[in-house]
C-alpha cells in the first residue's frame, strides 16, 4: 500500500487539467483544476450539500 494521502482517480489534460482526488484517510473527493502554474481546489459535494465519499 502507498503512504501517500491522495490518490487521483480521473483526469482530463494535460497542461490544462482536471483531476478527481480522494483522500484515502477520509475518503471526501476533491476536484483539482490546473491551468500552467496556478490551481484550485474544493470538495465534492452532492446534491444535499454533504462531501462525496468513496468508500
């Protein structure tokens, strides 16, 4: 098993991308977005407002 706390799941391009994390602790998805050197990121949520979970 990798040490490492995030795993990326889904992705889409490449200098411009789009990236599903899943912290393997919590199991909350984030999504990343990427364009050169800047980014964002926020969770998942559903359509109750409650973080989307991976189990």
């Amino acid at each position: 098993m990798s040490d490492k706390r995030f795993e990326i799941i889904e992705n889409e391009g490449s200098v411009k991308g789009v990236y599903i994390l899943v912290d393997k602790t919590t199991g909350v998805n984030y999504l990343m977005e990427k364009f050169g050197n800047a980014g964002g990121l926020c969770p998942l949520i559903d359509k109750d407002g409650k973080p989307i979970i991976t189990e």
